[in-house]
C-alpha cells in the first residue's frame, strides 16, 4: 500500500493514510500496529505531505519517545518544510530531533551517517545547531 501510493499515485495519500487508520483499528498484534502507524508517517512523507507526517511520527514519539526511525522521520520531515518554506523554527526543530536519532540511533542504523552529514550541512550553510534539551526535574514523592 505504502509504495502504491509513493511511487504510481502520490495524490492518493488521504486515501492510503485512511486505509492504514482501517488497518490499525482492527489490528490486534501490538508490533503490526506499530509498523502500520511507521508505515503511515513514512508513506505521508514519501507522498510529499511533510505537515502531516509530522502529525503521525508525534503520534509514535507520544508513546515511543524513543523510537529512532520516528525521531529521523520527525526530523527529516521539519526539515523538509522549513526549506520549502524558509522557516528557520521549523528548521531547528528538525535538528533538533536528527540530533536525537543521532544519539540514540545504533552505529549500524542505515540512515545514521546521512543524518550526520545533514546536521554538519545545515550547520555550515544555515548556522543551524542542535539545541541543548534538558528533562524536566523529577519531583520527588
């Protein structure tokens, strides 16, 4: 479904986002479902529909903060918007997630070394640099 709709018909991507939210209603297998909603994002992304793409890879981080594949999604696709749109927000929040793919990622993950030439990239051509995020203190009980 998700190369259908990227490579023969790109403006299909309402109808294939449907179809996986079909999909994920009736899954019941928990690692289907997750590959279902990556899928999703990934298809939305691959189709050119970067806005909401990010909708669907912060659905995944709500629940999977540390899910690598949706932090590269989620930069990638802030990324993408604020070039098309010449959004320096949007661009840092993209760097901002590729820097945590980066820290997470495994060395072997194959988008890892692209993900590192992107960020060396927009620091030289759009002084854009990963911001510092800090956690927010523990309350203690």
């Amino acid at each position: 479904m998700r190369l259908f709709v990227t490579k023969a018909k790109p403006t299909q991507a309402d109808a294939g986002a449907a179809a996986f939210d079909d999909y994920i209603a009736v899954e019941t297998d928990p690692a289907k479902k997750a590959k279902a909603q990556m899928d999703k994002a990934q298809m939305l992304f691959d189709a050119g529909s970067s806005d909401k793409a990010i909708v669907e890879f912060k659905k995944i981080l709500e629940t999977q903060a540390d899910n690598v594949d949706a932090l590269y999604g989620m930069g990638i696709a802030e990324i993408s918007i604020g070039y098309a749109n010449s959004d320096k927000v949007k661009l840092q929040e993209g760097v901002n997630y590729l820097q945590q793919f980066v820290d997470k990622a495994p060395d072997t993950h194959r988008f890892k070394s692209e993900a590192k030439a992107t960020l060396a990239e927009l620091k030289s051509t759009e002084n854009v640099v990963p911001e510092k995020t800090t956690r927010p203190a523990r309350k203690r009980p």
